[in-house]
C-alpha cells in the first residue's frame, strides 16, 4: 500500500533568492534528523555538445558527486525522520506540501542480493520513485531538488571535455573511473571507490545507471533515458552517450496486481543521482519536474 503523509511541511531556504540559489562552488545538504550527508558539485553553465547544431545551453546547477545510496532512500521510504522546517526569514515564499506518497516498502529484497549496506547505490526504482524522492529531499531541506535533464547529465558527464569519456579516448583507463562488467564481478559497489571526474564527480560511468527527467519545462519529449550504464554493461556501452531503456521483463517477478509504479524487480543497476539548479522554477513548475498530477 502506499503511505501517504498527511501533514504541511514548509519549504524553508537560507541564503535562497526567488530568482537564484547560492551559486559558490559546491555545498554539503545535510538531511535533517539524520547524520547523512550529500555532497553536491557545482556544474558551470555551458554548451551541449550532443546539441551544438541546437547550440542547447546548459545553465548552472549542482548535482550529487554520488549516486543516491541506499541508506539514503531508505529515509524516504520510511519516513521515520521528517522534520518540518523552523521558519526562518527568506526571500524565497513558503510553499506548502499537504502530502507527499512514500514509494511502497519493499515485497522483494530490492539489492537483488547485492546488498543496502552503507554507501550502497539504491537500484531497481522507477523513474517515478526517484522523482518523487527528489520531492521529499526538497520538502525535508528547504532546496529544490530534481533529476538532471537528459542534456545535463551528458554536460556533466563529459566534464567540459570533447573526448569520448572525460578522461581521454582510451577505454583502458575507464577500470579505473568505471564499475562495469569487465571489473564489477557482477554487483554494484560502494560508492565513490573509483575516480572521480575533473568535476569531482564519482561513478558517472557504470556502478548504476541513472535515470534522466522525461519531462520538464525545457523539453517535452516523452522519452525515458536512463544514462550511463551499469555494473552489467561493456565499455562500450559505459559512455556519457550510452541509454538503455526500460524493459518488460524488469518487472517480471513482480506479483502485485497491477504492478508496482515504484519498483522493478529485475534491474538492480538502475538507479540515479540528483541536481539542484542555481536558477530555480516558479513554485507553480515544480509539479511538472515531481511529475504530480
């Protein structure tokens, strides 16, 4: 059953303008109530090179050096440590949040035996389910949290550079920045084991690929991607440029009737790392980037 939290949490920011948020060189959002932390990496503004033709502009934001984990989604998924905001004075409005669904409690070991040890990557979620953990975060802290667009997890993912991975064209060197099947044994692993980018993100290549927005105020396409690859993929298929896309058979397992909106059963690499803009939305556009109704 879904759970639903009947209760107003109030969006509240420190140092947040209506037209911007802090715009220095990374920052730590701690989730309150909790000791876990989330490193988020400041990503300058620049140009799509998937989209030159287009010349797509890409605006600054900040996304997560490591994908979501776990220990983190469980918080969501649980509910256990929400915390209403004190009020404080901002120049940004309180917006209210009259009740935010939970992701269903696992039926099935979700890890697929991997394991949701500490620093674990979360897997087998839904597009839906990581957008609405993107949701909670935002009501929890105070900063509006989403997916990247499929364009900004490119941008990202190549860390301003021109070459095929951003450490170079050699597909050599990706054992050292990439969990994937020439060196994963067939799980996922602990986050931020191997390299990081220049940008100081880890594991954008491999460990668990990640989903990008279908929708947003940007763009209407309907597409689903997921980016990046898995811990399942080749090299060549471990990329800023690879996509996968959702497969019947991820759910096969399930035995709900209808099938669950939240999870798969069948895709434990696939997972996903979130972004929060330096130029936020109207408070009356988050619902097309949570997906609400």
């Amino acid at each position: 059953m879904n759970k639903l939290l009947f209760t107003t949490i109030m969006f509240i920011s420190v140092s947040i303008s209506i037209e911007s948020q802090d715009s220095s060189p990374n920052y730590v959002e701690s989730v309150p109530g909790t000791e876990i932390n989330i490193s988020m990496i400041y990503i300058p503004d620049g140009t799509d090179l998937e989209a030159e033709k287009a010349e797509k502009k890409i605006k600054a934001f900040y996304m997560s050096a490591h994908e979501v984990t776990w220990d983190l989604y469980e918080l969501y998924l649980n509910r256990t440590t929400d915390i209403n905001p004190e009020p404080e004075i901002s120049d940004m409005k309180a917006i209210d949040v009259d009740g935010i669904t939970g992701a269903s409690v696992p039926y099935v070991d979700m890890s697929a035996g991997l394991g949701t040890d500490e620093g674990m990557p979360v897997g087998n979620v839904t597009q839906l389910a990581a957008t609405r953990f993107c949701k909670w975060l935002s009501a929890v802290t105070g900063r509006f949290y989403r997916l990247p667009t499929l364009e900004e997890w490119q941008y990202a993912a190549r860390a301003g550079t021109k070459s095929v991975y951003f450490f170079g064209n050699d597909p050599d060197q990706l054992k050292d920045y990439a969990w994937y099947s020439a060196n994963s044994e067939g799980t996922y692993h602990r986050i931020g084991t191997k390299k990081p980018s220049p940008w100081g993100l880890y594991d954008m290549y491999g460990n668990v690929a990640e989903w990008t927005l279908h929708e947003s105020v940007e763009n209407k396409d309907k597409s689903k991607a997921i980016m990046g690859g898995a811990f399942i993929h080749t090299g060549e298929n471990t990329t800023p440029t690879s996509t996968i896309k959702v497969e019947r058979k991820w759910k096969e397992r399930d035995p709900q009737f209808p099938k669950s909106k939240w999870w798969f059963t069948d895709a434990p690499f696939v997972g996903f790392r979130i972004v929060s803009p330096v130029e936020i939305p109207p408070a009356s556009e988050f619902a097309l980037y949570w997906r609400d109704k």
